[in-house]
C-alpha cells in the first residue's frame, strides 16, 4: 500500500544522506522524496511517499526514528491529510492544436508558464489523481518534458500531524 | 585559556574517562600525536600494527570491560582499514568511538593525499557519526559520542577529525550535561505490557528462554537467572548471549540455532512460549522462518524497537533495557499465586531430559587430534576464569560448543558480521583491559593469518595473550559447506601453503608450541599458561573434523545433521 510519510529531521548536511541511505540499504522503496525548511530553521521536513506492507512500512517508520538526526516520525496515510505535487509540463502547441491545450489548462487550473512557437509549458498542480488525469489528456499532444516535484502533504487535523512520535513500540493504553 | 583542537579532544577523552586508546599514526593526526605525548601518564596508547588491529582491540576492551573502547587513526587509508571493525562492531553494538584524521577543511572533496570521505562510508555502519568542522563544536561533539556510544542501544561512533580544527584553538569547556533532542532511548518496560508477559509466563508450561547479547550489555545476567531459576524456565542463547546463563547450570539447553543443540533446536519448535530477551531473531538462529517456533506465543523484550517484529512477528513487544524489565518482572511475578513451577513444568522438562539425554553434543574420537578435544582440555584447565575469543569459522562453532561459560563477557566473538582476523587483536585489547586474567583466542589457521601482524603489539607492550590454532590448513567451515552442499568440490579451501606458526610466533619475539597428537594437547595448554609471554600453540587437528549438529541454510530447526 501506499503511504505518506512525514519526517522532521535536523537541518544539518549529511541527514538526506542517511535518510536516502537507509532506504537503498534496507531494500525499501522511495517513490519521491521533499526536503524543505521549515519555520524552525534549524529544522527540515522531509515528505516521502512509500510503498510496503503493515511489517515493511512498521519497520520503515521505525528505522527512521532510530537515525539520531530524526526528529519525529508521521505515517499520514491513513489520517485525514492533504497533499499536491506540481508538475511542469512541455506539451507541443502547434497552431491547430493551440486552443485545445489552454482549455485543458484552464479545466486543471494550470497556468502556462512559458510559450515558445511549437510548445507551451504548463505548471498544473494537485493531488495524484488529477496529475494523471492532465497528463493523460495533454498525452495525445505529444508531451516533450516532464518535471514532478512529487508530493508535500500537510495534516488537516493536529500541528505536525495525527500521531505524536512513534518511538515507542506500539503498545495499549492502561 | 584557549586550547588548541588536539588538546581539546585529549582533555575530552580524560574527562569521559578513557584511560587507553589503540591507535596508529599518520600525517592527519600528527598534532593529536604530538600532543599525545604531554598526555601519556594519563593516556595510555597501544600502537597496532595495522588499523583494523586498533578497531577490533578497542573492540575487545570494550566488550571485556563495558566501558567504551576508543580508537585512534589517520585519514584516507588509516580510517578505511577501520570499516570492517566498525562494521563489527555496529552489528554486535559494541560502543566504540573511533577517531579519524581528516585532510585540512579548505582541502576536503578535492581528492587530496590520503582523503577519504570516511563519514560517507560508514555512515550505514555506526550508530551515528560526525565530521567536526570547527573547533568551537569539538568538545560538545565528543561528549555526544560518547553518550550515543554507551546509551540505549550501544554501538561505534567515527569522529573525522579535519587536521586545521586539530591545530585551531577556542576557549574549552567539557559539557557537563547532554540532552539530544532527536535521541531518547526508552530504559523502562510499559508496565502494562510487563504485567500481560508474567501472566502468560504464570500460565505457560512450556516456556523456554532465549538470551541474546542484549542481556550482557545490560549486565542483566543476574536478573535472568532468577527468572529461568526461579519459575523452573529452560534457557538457551544465541552466540552473543552465551555466559548470560551459568553454562553448567540443569536448565541450560546450549546454543540455539544452525551449529545449536539438539536440545535447544527441539525446545524453541516444541515450546508454547519464547521468551526472547535481547536477542533479534537473526536467520542464523530461526532457519526456515516460517517454520521457526510454530506453536509459541512470544514475548521480545529489547531495547531497539527495530528488532521487534522485524523477522517474527511478536505478541507481547517491550521496549526497554533487559534489566529494567527483568527487574519488574520478577516483581510482578510477586502479586502472582504462588505455584510450584517445578512441578507444573515437570513433563516439560522431562522431555527436555530426554532429548538431552538422547542427542547430547559429541563427536567421534578418531586417529588424528579432534578440535572439541583441545576445546575442551581448555575449558578443564582454565575454568571459568578465563576470557575467550574467537576468530570466525569452524573454531568459533565448536568453541560455543565444546566451551561451558558460565559468566557474562567472558566469550567475545564477532556474531553478526563474523569478522575473520577478530579474535587475535580482540583477544590483545581484552588483556588490556584485565591484565592478570588468561586471554586465549581460539583461532583457526585461515583467521588467525588475516592479522597475524598484531603479535608484534603483544610482543612489544608484553602482552600474555595465548592463541590456540587449530589447524586443518584449510577454510574449514567454508570447506565443510563445500562436502555437504558442492558435492566435495573443494574450490580454493584448502591452504597449499601454510606458514610454520611456531616458527612465525619466534619471529615476531613471542614463543610457539605445537601439538600434533592428543596426548601432547595438555603439556602444551599448561606450558603457554606457566608463561607470561604471548604464545601461539599449533594444533594441529583432523582436517576431516566437520561442526555438528548442523542445519542446512535455509532448512527448519528440527532438519538438524547430527554427528
């Protein structure tokens, strides 16, 4: 199954390193990964997205939290959250095909942000889903270039997310 | 006062209580030596002879003493020769720290003379690791290493050590207290968890312990004989966990898993209940996991949350250290109904009698001289006072064996990455650490020649390490895989040429007995024990002589080949 997974971790060199390293050593798959600051500078959030069974993905989150640099640990995947990727798509534009383009465009609330005689650069941004519904539709046009940041997600409910670290081997509440 | 980098690190390690370090020079750690010489009343250092030497001595001192084993090398070469000690170290969590000189901070990533990006190596071989780039963080950086070294799960830390920060200087002061944000080990069991385990252990009549190394990191030894004594529990151990449990003890059943007992093998697939304490379910000791344990519940006390349901999945998990939990186990067993637990476990350990009885650990006396018989000739004449290594092989199996331990940190072997070349300079750091106690590295011939080299630090600092080879001038346990699963193709096992290990020990200044025939086995233990000189005694044994019981790869516990 898919999952979400939300890492604060020191804003220190060498933490993407370990993180990355711990995936390709352990065998785990990464399906995109983000890395960005946040308000506490001294902090990064990193959002990655995984694929694994309940035992895969109950390992992945806790050999996150073993690396020293890791902070707190959020599986988002089956919480209430919201996520969206952006996409730069160099799709071909000729002068019959033009208007079709734009109307897609304007249908995924994108944005062209670069013309050239034979092509546009559109920027589209959402959730998976509707990433792949545009890509499908500008498809027939010939897309020339592709860029995804993959996706950043942010919980609905609590700050930082729904579940508080999970250090802790998961345990029943007395 | 400002201090220069140097003496920073070297006032560090004093504060953090080091008193050895094992080390090797070189061009990056030129300041740090030549400080090192206003440190030397306080600061003993052993010069190796190669740098995996230094690693595995420090890693030997530490795993005799408990107290964090540090190492000392230069850059580029110097700490890449570290890497399979450090690699040893981590998957036995033994706390290290190491020290590596580093080319000048404007110089690093230019590919300089001896640069290595030795932080990018070992970054999935330490428990953490660091590249000190100023020397104003020098000082708090050391006390982290030591403190991620020696808490929660215990393991090698590398401090690259840049030669400019070495010369740099800032005002010192030792951070008296530590708090890591990212970094909370958990020492308690969730004492709901604790109370749900001692109820099925009331309740099991079949329970059997199984102890890994955890329980001699957390000097647990004590609390889990009371429990396997006191509730009438079998025990059996990993490798890592043997001298956890008094070897000689009526409800000790061996070693568990591939070279296990009979006894053991058949107790951990028949028992209703596993109690795992400090051990990781490693594939050498499940076999086939599927088939492994099948009718058990089970209980995975340790302190690494990552172990738990990581190979098996677990019924009652609990995170904590091994004593702590140990301890409140014992004292929740009191509010339970007193019971005589002999006696409900009686046909339990009846059974247990019986395949103890039936398939005891033997081998079959022939012409030549048999390994188990040296082993065990050891064991007769030293006791239990005694510090054993290992190399890796044929003769760490049999030494796990035919060795009856009966005190923690008294066997030191590398379990996890099985290092060859470990033992020897293992052997010399443990000595180190307990200069009047008998050392003896149990080697074979193919281990004990990847750091032979270190006999010349055993010689110099007159070291009384004894090391008993026992040779069959081959790769025995490679070869032993060789006749059972390549149809005796014995492709590259067998040693054409074998250097005269009596002739060799003379060379380096220490003294070399040989034995050829059983007879000749006791003089020779007893005279390398009348010496306070490092010994080499050459056994020289039945190269036939194969390690069983024995379970294929791969194959369930109970498909075990017997003698």
């Amino acid at each position: 199954m898919r999952h979400v997974i939300s890492v604060l971790v020191d804003n220190q060199p060498g933490v993407l390193s370990r993180v990355s390293g711990l995936f390709s050593g352990r065998g785990f798959n990464i399906e995109s990964l983000n890395v960005a600051e946040t308000l506490d500078p001294s902090i990064s959030r990193m959002t990655l997205v995984t694929r694994g069974n309940d035992q895969i993905i109950e390992q992945i989150i806790k050999q996150l939290n073993k690396l020293v640099n890791v902070i707190k640990v959020f599986d988002l995947t089956g919480s209430d959250y919201v996520d969206r990727e952006m996409a730069l798509i160099k799709v071909n534009a000729n002068a019959s095909s033009r208007a079709e383009v734009l109307r897609i465009v304007e249908i995924f609330r994108g944005r062209v942000v670069d013309v050239s005689p034979k092509s546009y650069t559109l920027e589209v941004t959402g959730d998976d889903k509707k990433m792949r519904a545009a890509i499908d539709l500008l498809a027939p046009f010939g897309i020339m270039e592709i860029v995804r940041t993959g996706p950043v997600a942010i919980s609905r409910t609590k700050k930082n997310g729904p579940n508080s670290s999970q250090r802790r081997e998961k345990e029943p509440q007395d | 006062m400002k201090k220069t980098g140097a003496e920073i690190l070297l006032e560090s390690l004093k504060q953090e209580g080091v008193d050895t370090i094992f080390g090797f020079p070189g061009g990056a750690v030129l300041n740090i030596y030549d400080t090192l010489l206003r440190y030397s009343e306080e600061i003993r250092h052993i010069l190796v002879r190669h740098e995996q030497g230094a690693v595995h001595a420090a890693d030997g001192y530490a795993r005799s003493s408990g107290k964090v084993g540090v190492c000392l090398v230069t850059s580029g070469p110097g700490a890449t020769n570290t890497v399979t000690g450090v690699a040893t170290a981590y998957m036995d969590s033994v706390p290290l720290v190491v020290l590596t000189g580093q080319v000048p901070t404007l110089l690093i990533g230019n590919d300089a003379f001896q640069e290595a990006d030795i932080v990018g190596i070992t970054r999935p071989c330490t428990k953490h690791n660091y590249l000190v780039k100023d020397v104003r963080d020098l000082a708090l950086i050391v006390k982290q290493a030591f403190h991620l070294a020696r808490t929660g799960r215990p393991g090698p830390i590398l401090v690259d050590l840049p030669k400019d920060v070495m010369a740099d200087s800032t005002e010192f002061s030792y951070p008296s207290k530590i708090k890591m944000r990212s970094y909370n080990p958990t020492y308690q069991g969730h004492a709901g968890q604790i109370k749900r385990a001692v109820k099925l252990i009331a309740k099991a009549h079949k329970p059997l312990i199984y102890a890994g190394g955890g329980v001699i990191l957390s000097n647990a030894s004590k609390e889990l004989t009371a429990l396997g004594q006191k509730f009438s529990i079998p025990v059996t151990t990993t490798l890592m966990g043997l001298g956890s449990f008094p070897g000689n003890h009526p409800l000790f059943l061996g070693m568990v898993g591939m070279h296990g007992t009979f006894p053991a093998n058949m107790s951990i697939t028949h028992c209703d209940l596993l109690i795992a304490i400090g051990a990781r379910f490693d594939d050498r000791v499940t076999g086939k996991v599927e088939a492994f344990s099948p009718h058990s519940k089970k209980i995975h006390i340790d302190i690494d949350p990552t172990s738990i349901s990581k190979n098996v999945p677990v019924d009652i998990p609990i995170v904590g250290d091994a004593k702590n939990v140990l301890k409140s186990m014992l004292k929740s067993f009191e509010e339970e109904p007193a019971q005589d637990w002999s006696k409900m476990r009686a046909d339990w350990l009846k059974q247990i009698g019986e395949w103890k009885r039936t398939s005891p650990l033997t081998y079959n006396s022939g012409p030549g001289l048999k390994p188990q018989f040296v082993i065990q000739k050891i064991n007769e004449i030293t006791g239990d006072d005694v510090i054993i290594t290992t190399e890796v092989g044929q003769n760490q199996m049999w030494t796990a064996q035919f060795f009856s331990f009966t005190k923690p940190r008294t066997l030191i072997t590398s379990g996890g990455l099985g290092t060859m070349g470990f033992g020897f300079p293992a052997a010399i750091g443990a000595q180190v650490a307990f200069p009047e106690k008998i050392v003896i590295d149990i080697a074979g011939d193919g281990s004990f020649q990847m750091n032979v080299q270190e006999l010349a630090t055993a010689v110099q600092y007159n070291l009384p390490v004894k090391v008993a080879i026992l040779n069959n001038h081959c790769l025995g346990m490679v070869r032993q895989w060789q006749q059972l699963f390549c149809d005796k193709r014995y492709s590259h096992t067998v040693f054409e040429v074998i250097p005269d290990f009596v002739k060799l020990a003379e060379a380096y200044g220490a003294v070399g007995l040989r034995a050829t025939k059983s007879e000749e086995v006791e003089p020779v233990i007893r005279e390398a024990l009348s010496l306070r000189r490092p010994v080499v005694m050459d056994f020289v044994i039945d190269p036939s002589e194969c390690v069983y019981p024995m379970v294929p790869a791969g194959a369930p516990l109970t498909e075990m080949l017997l003698v």
